[in-house]
C-alpha cells in the first residue's frame, strides 16, 4: 500500500460532537466538526444521526481506513489496533477509567462500522505512546492492592500529540529520534508535559486522568488531595460538585473567569492583577515540570512548545523558562516572535527550544496506515519496547 494511495477518514468522537477529516494520502480533503449532539435545538438526536449526516456529505470512494481517536487504552492498549469484537468489548471495559469520552469514542466506533462494514477500523489511543513510562513513573505510592484493585495508575494522555511533536522535533533538529532526549510541552486547552527518551515516553504530567499536571483552560492540574476532603468536610461539598470545580471551574478559568489564554494575556497587559497572578501560576507549573523532567532524562537536547497557546504566545514560552540558562536553556526574543515550526533558542545554546505544530489527526492517519501494512512506525511511537531497551537510569 502506497502512503499516497491511502484514503483515510479520522474521526474524534466526543460526548456531544463529531471532528472528522478525510485525508489523501497526508493531504486534508475535507473536514469539519458536528456539534451539539443530543442537545434540544437541532443537533443530531445522537452519534448515529450525526456519522450519517458526515458520511452522507463526504466522497468516500476508495476509503482505505478510518481511524478513531479513543481516548483511554488502559494497560491494554500499548500500540493502534484494528477494531474487532473483542477490541470494542476491551474499550468497553475501559469506561470507568474514562466515563466522559470513551462512550463517545465507542458510539463513533459501533456506528461507522455499521456504516462502512467493508471498511478496516482502527483505534488509537490517547494513553498508547505513554506505555513506555516505567512503573516508578507509572505507580502512585498508595496501597498497591487498592491500586490494582481499582486501576489506579498514571496512564497518561494526548499520546499522539507528543509522539508527533517529538519526531517532528527531531527532523527539525536533523538529528536521529532514537538519539534524542526532548521535553514536549502541550498548551491547548488540555495540557501535558512529557519527557520522550530516545522516542520512547518516559514520564508524563497527566496521571489516572487528565485533571493532573500543568494548569489548564479549565482544569486545576496539580493540587494537594486534601483540598477534596477539606471541601467535602468543611465546606459540604458532594463529590459531584469537587469534580465538576477541579474540571471545569478551575485553572484559567478558575482565577480569571476566562478560560481563553488570549483574554488572560490582553488583561495581564491591562496590569490586571488577577490575569498576571494566573500568568504567573501557569508559567511556574510549567518551569517546575522542565526542571523535573530535566532531572529525569539527565541529558535534554530539545524542549518544545505545541498546541494553541505552546504554539502561538512568545509571552509564555519565554516566562516558562526564564532564568534557565544554567540548565544550558534560552530562549531568543527575535526568534520566539517569529512564526512556523522552527528553533527559537539562540544558535549557541546546549538545549534546543522549538516550536511545532500539533498534528494529532495526521499522525492518526500515520498511525492507522502503520497498522495495516502491520509495519511500526519509527521507535516508541506508540509501540512497546522489550524491557532490556529502556532507559536504564530511569527504570
Ligand atoms: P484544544 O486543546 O481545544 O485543541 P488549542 O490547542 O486550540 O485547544 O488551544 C486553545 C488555547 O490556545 C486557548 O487557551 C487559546 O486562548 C489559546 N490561543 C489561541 N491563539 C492564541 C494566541 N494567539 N495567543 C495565545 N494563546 C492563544
């Protein structure tokens, strides 16, 4: 199968719409997002309604594959699969684990295969690519048997996002990706750091589920567990009502009110106090998170900033490492204002900081194409590595 025969449909199902894209080979043909699914006021009544309308609207001729973004694989899924019975049964399984989206990601699943039975299907994860980190990243210190017990663990996610920055840091640095050590920082709405050792994830901010890490749009990240009690014991709250302050009442949103990264800069600009205490905050996340995964990989030869604000705002890169230059980390004024996927340290500088434009529906297409001709692609993205190839100083 030649990569520029493919005819590839990506679809990335979530709880009330449907992103999709149809690809050429690695050109984008069509696309488009359907939106409140299940909501009164005419949206589609459900995902089946909505994948028809899709479908009914794109030339389909010659469709190769469609791959699915799913967003929790568990410890099951350490590579894409080709969806059978036992696939979708598995995804299934995975709910507790991801009660927002995996229902979605399944729904879209069931009907295109309903849709296009003649169609291979393919999955691919969110948690994959972070299958790699040992189970000193993966473990939380708690009882190993509640743990076991009830899946606790760091699974880790936007897998696709910083497999496709880390190998796209690697052309950019004209260096091989099994021989680089990259720090990938995820800024959209969502947010993740992740240090990638040799192409292989070896340590992520997203834990047991996306509300860890890195200050979101709307999500806390890191905070001390006792806050939950306290809110329950003191302050009356239901278990609900902390999730739903902790996912979508938190983070920018929480201290500003905005959960837009653009309205937080035009404030802090203004010299409001609020948005440069939020700037502030989210920046020094950030810089911790460098720092620790600096300590863990021992050697870093980029770090780079993708998604919305890691790919569009020179104001938080350059705040995020500040005062980093004795970790052999710059970043240059005139290169950081620039535009494109390119390196914006000095030329001098031991670390390469770099900017890279997420692609996770073309490394989607990649990875359903990879799946079919049963071939891998290049090291860690997304497959497993025998136990003897990991990095020995941070097993
Ligand atoms: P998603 O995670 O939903 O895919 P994106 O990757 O598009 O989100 O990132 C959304 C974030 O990017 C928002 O906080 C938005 O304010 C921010 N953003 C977009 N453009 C800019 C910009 N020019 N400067 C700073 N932040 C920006």
């Amino acid at each position: 199968m030649s990569g520029d025969a493919t005819r590839i449909l990506v679809l990335n199902c979530g709880s009330s719409s449907v992103k999709y894209r149809l690809y050429a080979g690695r050109d984008a043909v069509a696309g488009g997002t359907v939106e409140r699914i299940g909501e009164s006021g005419g949206g589609p009544v459900n995902h089946e309604m909505a994948l028809r309308e899709v479908l009914a609207g794109l030339d389909l001729t010659g469709l190769t594959a469609v791959g699915h973004r799913v967003v929790h694989g568990g410890t099951l899924f350490a590579a894409p699969v080709l969806v059978d019975d036992t696939v979708v049964a598995a995804i299934q399984d995975l709910i507790p684990l991801a009660p927002l989206h995996n229902p979605a990601n399944l729904a879209g699943i069931e009907v295109a295969r309903q849709l296009l039975p003649d169609v291979p299907q393919v999955a691919v994860f969110d948690t994959a690519f972070h299958r790699t980190i040992p189970e000193a990243g993966a473990t939380y210190a708690i009882d190993l048997a509640v743990a076991e017990r009830f899946g606790i663990r760091r699974y880790g996610f936007h897998g696709t996002s910083h497999a496709y920055v880390s190998r796209r840091t690697a052309v950019l640095l004209d260096r091989p990706y099994e021989e680089i050590n990259t720090i990938s920082l995820h800024l959209g709405n969502g947010a993740s750091a992740c240090a990638v050792a040799g192409g292989l994830s070896v340590a992520t901010s997203m834990g047991m589920s996306p509300l860890e890490g890195l200050v979101m749009g709307t999500r806390s990240g890191d905070l001390d567990p006792t806050i939950i009690f306290h809110l329950r014991r003191e302050g009356g709250f239901a278990v609900d009502d902390i999730d739903d302050l902790l996912n979508y009442r938190s983070g920018l949103v929480g201290m500003t009110g905005d959960n837009d990264m653009r309205a937080v800069l035009r404030r802090r600009a203004e010299g409001e106090p609020a948005a440069s205490l939020a700037f502030d905050v989210y920046s020094r996340r950030i810089k911790g998170y460098v720092g620790a995964y600096y300590a863990l990989l021992g050697r870093v030869d980029a770090i780079t900033f993708t998604a919305g604000i890691g790919e569009k705002s020179p104001e938080i890169r350059a705040a995020s490492l500040a005062g980093l230059e004795r970790l052999g980390i710059a970043v240059d004024p005139q290169r950081n204002a620039g535009r494109g996927d390119r390196v914006i340290s000095p030329p001098e500088a031991e670390v390469a900081v770099c900017v890279v434009a997420t692609d996770e529906e073309l490394e989607i297409v990649e990875e359903t194409v990879a799946v079919l001709e049963h071939r891998q692609l290049p090291a860690g993205t997304t497959q497993p590595v025998p136990e003897p190839e990991r990095p020995k100083a941070l097993s």
